[in-house]
C-alpha cells in the first residue's frame, strides 16, 4: 500500500496501478475502482472503462468517460462540445 500511495504522491500513476496489483488483501471491486482510476490518470482510458464493465461498475464508467472529455476539452478548446458523460440518476 505504500508504494501504491507513494506512486500517487510522486503522479506516476503507471507505477501505482502496478502497485495496487501487488496487494492480495483488496477487495475485488474496490481493486477494480481504483484500478480505473489510476488507468484513467494515465491516460489509458479503454482498459480503464474494460476495466469497468467487467467489474460491472457502470456509475464508475461515467465518471472514466467524463474524464476522457476533460482531458480532450483541456488539450482542444474545439473539442468543447459539452459534458455528454452523463447518466440519469434514478
């Protein structure tokens, strides 16, 4: 766990997810959840969001997705087409 949370401290998100994948005691779908995280932060956003679907988090994936669009609103003020990573809440 230490590694993982210096990794993140240090913004190597790379190393973190490594790190996360070292500790046996993470429950499966918080493992998941952070898993994507840390995939999204690198900019890995398709096996973030395989990630996500087979962990069968979909609340998850919006929030994956949402990042993508920032990152591609950040690097293209063009891109800015609005937020359409969204989901209805029930």
């Amino acid at each position: 766990m230490e590694a993982m949370m210096a990794a993140i401290r240090g913004g190597d998100y790379a190393a973190a997810h490594q790190a996360l994948h070292q500790l046996p005691e993470v429950d499966p779908a918080i493992r998941a959840g952070i898993s994507a995280f840390l995939l999204a932060l690198s900019e890995r956003f398709d096996e973030a969001e395989q990630v996500l679907r087979d962990a069968q988090l979909p609340a998850l994936e919006v929030i994956v997705r949402g990042e993508r669009q920032r990152l591609a609103r950040w690097r293209d003020p063009a891109a800015d087409r609005g937020l359409s990573a969204t989901a209805e809440i029930a």
